[in-house]
C-alpha cells in the first residue's frame, strides 16, 4: 500500500518554518512529507546550518529514496533573510497555503500541515490576515470551522479564537456555541474516532457567572445549548467553572474540553505540551495540523529550532487520516 502523502508548508521564510522542515531529513515517518518552499531558501538554510541533505523534486508517482527530503518548488518574491521579515515575500507564504489546499483537493495530497508564518508582516503588506484557521475557512467556502489543539494529553477547542477579550462575550450566542458543537462533536468520532466523544464545556465567567451573579451568559446562552443538545444524545458536561475545570480529576472525564476564548484554555495545554502541541482545524473538507509556536524569528538560521511540534502535527495528521478512512459513510 502507498504511503499516506503529507504537505507540509514552510510557512514565513524569514522565520524557523524552513529550518524544521529541513529536519524532516533525518526523521523517518511513515508518510510522504513534501515540503512546499522556494528550493533556493532550503538550499541556502540548509547550507547555513551544516545540513548535507538532498532535495528532490515531489513525484507522485515515485517515493523519495532515504535521506531525500521531497520539495514542491514555489518561488520567492525577493530572497529571504533569516531573522529579517519582507512584506514582498507576503503573496508566496499564502501561495502556500493555496497550493495545499488545491492539492488536497484534487487528491494529490492526503492532508496539510503548516508552519507558522507571521500574521503581522502579511497584514503589513495590506492584506487582512487574522490566522490560518480563519484564512483556511475562507480559502475552502467553509462557513465555520472550529479551532483545536491538541497535546500533553488534552485536547482544547475554542468557541472563539482570535478576539479582543472585549468582544468575545458577544460573540458567543446560542446559535454559535451550538454551531461549534457539532462540529467539534463530529470531528471527534470521524478524524479522531472516537464513538461518543465526552465534552467537558468551560463556563465564560468566573465560577461559571455564579449563579448570575459575575454574568448571565452560562444562564441564558451556555446551558441551554446543551440542554438542547444532551436530548439528542451528545454526551456533554457543563458550563463548568475554567479554574477547576483543568484539574487532572477533571479532565478524565472528557476526551475534548470546550474553553470559551483563546487565552481561557490554551495557556493551560501550552503549558502541557509547548513545543510538542498540534492546531487542528476542525470542519474542514480536509485535514489541516500545524505547528502550536510561532516564527522564532530570533532562532532562524541558528540551528535551535525544535521540529518536535512539527513532527506532532504530522503524526496527527496521519493518525486523522486513518480515522477518516475507517469512519462509516455519515
């Protein structure tokens, strides 16, 4: 049987996107990792960092002999500086991105893997850019996706992702919280297999708004959306307090926990698993993991990136993969 094929972008070219994809090399995965990047940018990283390593044009048809870290060539704007950010190189990062898309789309892909690329520079170069998730989510007409990390044992989803804290208890309504729901539900039992996916749903106010006295939203808009929910059979447990919720009696009750903001539930798997942690996007029609840590713009070239994360990513990327496979027809 042919090797799952994994496309994995190289992300910001200024940043440590090159130099962990150039790691790959001396990491035997069961998969076909091919590298989307300018061949020129390896070739120089590589030689800057002492990497006697080969690259060879992605084949379909033919699997890269050991050692050969397989390469689909997209060019530079202008050659990149290790450490140094160019808003000329902005159109080849999400160059990228658009050709993973388009090869997991017509099947020369199995799935994508990304790393990081710099959200500051892209928007700096006049395109509005909030994230992959949300780029993604565009690039594929998805009307909603919903954004997971995984590592250290947990599994964390987002009811909102890249927010002003001001904004985000506006931005949870019924009709969204439920939305991301059955994403998250769905994606649980088809891309991570498991039968009857135990959500523990974090409340959005201190002690769970305490019985309406720090906040109204787990009254009026959380709990109702699972009350709905748990009479259709969806095995979910909340809105629970955020400051308990992430105890280890806690978490063994659930395969995924619900946190209703950003920096409300990643800090605690960061803090799990920095450096080994994947981001998943969910509801996709396809599987996309990236890396969980940014540019590093200040290790680029040093030869002290960690690929960990990136090696993560692409496992579960693989293990999502099979899942989908073996899922019964929805």
């Amino acid at each position: 049987m042919s090797l799952p094929v994994i496309a994995v972008t190289s992300g910001e070219p200024a940043g440590i996107g090159p130099d962990i994809c150039l790691a790959l090399a001396a990491n035997q995965l069961p998969c076909r990792a091919v590298i989307l990047a300018d061949r020129d940018l390896l070739a120089a990283r590589a030689a800057e960092l002492g990497l006697a390593l080969r690259l060879r044009a992605f084949d379909p048809g033919q699997a890269p002999a050991q050692g050969e870290l397989e390469l689909l060539h997209l060019p530079l704007a202008v050659p990149a500086i290790a450490g140094r950010l160019d808003t000329a190189n902005c159109g080849y990062v999400l160059a990228l991105i658009d050709r993973a898309v388009a090869g997991c789309a017509d099947g020369s892909f199995d799935a994508m893997v990304t790393a990081p690329v710099h959200k500051g520079v892209i928007n700096d170069a006049g395109v509005p850019f909030s994230g992959h998730t949300e780029y993604l989510a565009a690039l594929t007409s998805t009307p909603r996706v919903v954004m997971m990390l995984a590592g250290g044992g947990l599994r964390v989803a987002l009811a909102t992702t890249h927010l002003a804290l001001a904004d985000v208890a506006g931005a949870i309504t019924r009709e969204d919280l439920e939305a991301t729901l059955r994403i998250l539900h769905r994606a649980l039992r088809e891309r991570c297999g498991i039968a009857e996916p135990r959500i523990l749903v974090a409340g959005l106010n201190p002690h769970s708004g305490e019985g309406g006295h720090l906040g109204r939203e787990e009254i009026e808009v959380i709990s109702p959306v699972l009350q709905r929910l748990r009479q259709e059979g969806m095995r979910l447990e909340g809105p629970l307090p955020a400051d308990t919720l992430f105890t280890p009696q806690s978490l063994a009750r659930g395969d995924c926990v619900l946190a209703m903001y950003h920096d409300q539930g990643l800090p605690v798997l960061k803090y799990a698993s920095f450096g080994k942690g994947v981001n998943v996007t969910l509801g996709l029609p396809l599987v996309r993991t990236s890396v969980d840590h940014g540019t590093a713009l200040e290790l680029a070239g040093s030869g002290m990136a960690d690929p960990g994360s990136l090696i993560a990513a692409i496992e579960m990327a693989l293990e999502m993969v099979r899942a989908t496979r073996a899922a019964p027809p929805a």
